[in-house]
C-alpha cells in the first residue's frame, strides 16, 4: 500500500512529500506497536497474578512499565529499520561503501 502511494516518487527523504508519508507511516507503526506494548503489559501483570496470587502493587506497576518499555523499544527500533530500508537509505548507504571500497 504504502510503495502504490508513492509510485513514481524516487524514495528519498530529502524529498518533503515522501519524507511526510514515510514517516506518518512509521508514526501509524509505532501506534500499533504502543497498543501492544500496554497489551502486553497488561496480561503479564495478570498471568503473574494467576499463577502466584496477590503480590506488592510496586512489583506489579514495576513490571508492566519494564514490559511496555522493552516492547516499545524493540517496536522503536524494528520500525526504523523498516523506514530505512523503505526509503531507500539502505541503498544509498550500500553504494557509497562500494564506491569507497573502489576506489
């Protein structure tokens, strides 16, 4: 969907139109990765509750934030490397090695 809507557009982000795509994109990745990462927290917070009973409410918040964290990190991450490489940085930044290695 997203390479249909930018067809004809050389992917650059020095290129304001495609920059603003791209990276609503990456926005729209990342508010799902957020959702996740507070489901996430969530049902661990709840499977902990289960197979051990009640424990300390500063484990329980503790844990759920070190969960969300990790996963809005890792969700961070993934989706820059999806904005890179859909925007053709990788290649760029390919040829400008082989060019090095060259010359």
């Amino acid at each position: 969907m997203f390479q249909a809507q930018l067809e004809g557009m050389k992917p650059d982000l020095d290129n304001p139109d495609y920059a603003r795509r791209a990276w609503s994109r990456y926005r729209r990745i990342f508010g799902i990765v957020a959702v996740v990462a507070v489901l996430s927290a969530i049902v661990a917070v709840v499977a902990l509750y289960v197979a051990i009973g009640e424990f300390q409410l500063h484990a329980s918040i503790a844990m759920a934030i070190g969960i969300g964290l990790s996963v809005l990190l890792g969700g961070a991450l993934m989706g820059l490397i999806f904005l890179s490489s859909g925007t053709g940085h990788d290649e760029r930044s390919r040829d400008a090695t082989d060019r090095d290695r060259q010359s």
